[in-house]
C-alpha cells in the first residue's frame, strides 16, 4: 500500500479539474514578474549574451529560475499554476518541491505549494483552494533550480485581476554567490534566505546565485557592476577552487564594483559555517580581510557578517550536508542578513 494511500494528505494530484477556472499569461497585464526576464522562450536571470561570455555553467544555469517570482492581486477562491518547464533534476538532499516547485503567499503569509508530482516530465499543473476570497496581494515564487519556459495562472471565471501593490519604491536587492545564494537546499523557494528579506522588507531582489560557478570571472564581475541596485550581497567564496584563487580575486572584484558604484551599501559574506576549519577558517580571513581593507581605506558603506553569525540561530544544525542550509540554516541567514539591512538604515 502506498503511502497516499495510508494518508490522503500525501497525494499529489497529477491533473487538475480545470472547469470554472479562467487561465491568464503570467507575462501579461496586470501580472508582474520580477527577479527573471523572458528571452528566447524561456525566463532568465540575465541576459543570454552576458551569460555566454563568462563560463558554460553561468550559461546553463542562468535560466534556473531562482528568486523569481509573479505577483497580482485577486478575490479567488482558486489558484492554479500550468508550467511548461526544462529538464527536472533529482537530487537526494534537495527536497523537489524546492529545487521544482512553485510556492504561493498571500499578503506575504505563506499559504502553499503547488507540489510537483515526483515522476513530472517537462512541467506540471497544480491548484490551491484559499480560505477566504477577499481581495489579497498574491505572490508566486519560482523553483530555485529549473528552468521554465511558460508559466499560467489559473482563476475562477469571475473573479478580479488587478496588478500587484507595488514594492516600496526602492531599486533591487542584488546577490551574488554559490549554490548556497541560488537557493539549495530550501525545502520551497520562499524559504531561500533573499525571499525572507523581501518579504521582511517588502523589496524587491535579484538572485544571481550559481551552483558550483560563483567564481568572480571579470564578465560577471562587469555586469554586476552596471547593475542599478539598492544594496549589493557579496556572498562569494565557496566555489573558487583554492584559497589562493579566492585571494586574488575576491577583493580585486569588489573594488571593481565599487568603483563603479561609489555609494553602494555592500554587503560582504564569507561561507555560513558555525564552526571553520582548515581551509574554510583561511577562506573566511581572506574574505573578511576585503573587508577590512575598504573600512580602512575610508570605505562608509561597507558591512560584513561572519560565518558563525549568519549560522546563530541554528550553530550546527542548520545544513542537510555540512554545506548546504536547510529551512533553519536559511531562517538564520535571513535574520543576520535583515538585522544589518535594519540596523543601518539600509532600505
């Protein structure tokens, strides 16, 4: 007996009951998609030409969809999601409603996922009953690690579609940074450490976080540097190869952004582990002597959090592999994270 048939709460509906539901283009009026463009048929986290310029993993994974999302407002009773996707990854430690899943909140309170069922091929369908059906800002984030080409939102037939309440009228939050920054291993995507920020501070934010191919290579370093944003997320350290690579880069691309954005509050990161050793340590000390360097060449607007602190909340028990956070790892970041943002007036 399968376990969906012990406890109705675990099955995943493969189709859904479209009757009654009117489907909309995320990509018209009055959605608005934020986080991702769409180019060449598919979303994206940036341009396809500046991806193909700094390396064949920035080019595969620039159209994972991480921190993307769609807002609106409506009085539903129903939301559904058609999504025509690439390729779908499994990975043991990464939970697939994470890594594939779209995640919906209501007035930035979490309502629920619509799940991807585990055999899903190129896509799926999904609809969630809400409680009420008043008139309620909806947000619907992307999955972290698939690419998706179309997405649909399903409503009842009579109920309004207007455009979403704006963002506070702030430019994006940028982050920049490993597989950690892209979202793994958050159990959903609204669970990724950006989207708590924004939620928190109701902004808006790019996610250029890529999965093994964080390694500061000068086109990258170019096209953050163009950015127009509100603050910059320097979370870049765990895919240089060695120690040695970090240190002649890792500085060298901040100063590079820096001097293109004079005033910039930046953010700087070294890897979220509670307790370093052996090279993690000497990559922290590298990290945080960048830091150190801009305060004090004069640097006001440069801020640094340490591992240990990104890790508070959770110390050791916030990843699923020694490297990756889980929700709890996640939850620490974002409060280390959005305590700075706070506690000097950043947004």
């Amino acid at each position: 007996m399968k376990i969906e048939e012990l406890d109705k709460n675990l099955k995943v509906d493969k189709k859904i009951d479209k009757s009654g539901l009117a489907f909309y283009n995320a990509l018209d009026t009055p959605f608005k998609i934020y986080g991702v463009h769409y180019e060449n048929g598919k979303f994206r986290r940036m341009p396809e030409s500046v991806a193909k310029t700094v390396s064949e993993g920035v080019t595969r994974l620039h159209t994972n969809c991480a921190g993307g999302r769609v807002r609106f407002r409506t009085d539903s009773g129903r939301v559904a999601i058609v999504a025509d996707m690439g390729e779908i990854e499994k990975m043991p430690h990464f939970a697939l409603t994470g890594s594939a899943g779209f995640d919906m909140y209501i007035e930035n309170n979490y309502e629920r996922t619509f799940i991807p069922p585990y055999n899903m091929e190129n896509g799926y369908e999904s609809v969630v009953s809400l409680q009420n059906n008043q008139m309620n800002d909806i947000t619907i984030n992307f999955p972290r690690g698939c690419e998706v080409s179309a997405l649909y939102i399903g409503l009842d037939e009579t109920a309004k579609l207007e455009a979403p309440t704006p963002y506070i009228d702030k430019k994006p939050i940028v982050y920049y940074g490993s597989s950690i920054t892209q979202g793994g291993c958050a159990s959903r995507p609204g669970n990724c450490y950006q989207a708590y920020i924004s939620r928190r501070f109701n902004c808006d934010y790019i996610n250029l976080g890529f999965s093994g191919n964080c390694r500061a290579e000068t086109p990258i370093i170019d096209y953050i540097k163009k950015l127009d944003m509100s603050i910059f997320v320097y979370d870049y350290d765990y895919n240089t190869p060695d120690s040695e690579y970090l240190k002649n880069t890792h500085e060298k691309s901040f100063k590079a952004i820096r001097r293109e954005n004079p005033t910039l509050p930046i953010i700087i990161m070294p890897a979220p582990v509670y307790c370093p050793r052996g090279d993690m340590k000497e990559r922290r000390d590298i990290v945080e002597a960048t830091y150190r360097n801009a305060v004090a060449a004069g640097d006001k607007n440069v801020y640094f959090i340490n591992g240990d602190k990104l890790m508070e909340l959770c110390e050791n028990n916030g990843t699923v592999d020694n490297i990756h956070p889980n929700d709890f790892g996640f939850a620490s970041m974002a409060k280390a994270v959005g305590d700075v943002i706070e506690q000097y007036k950043l947004i």
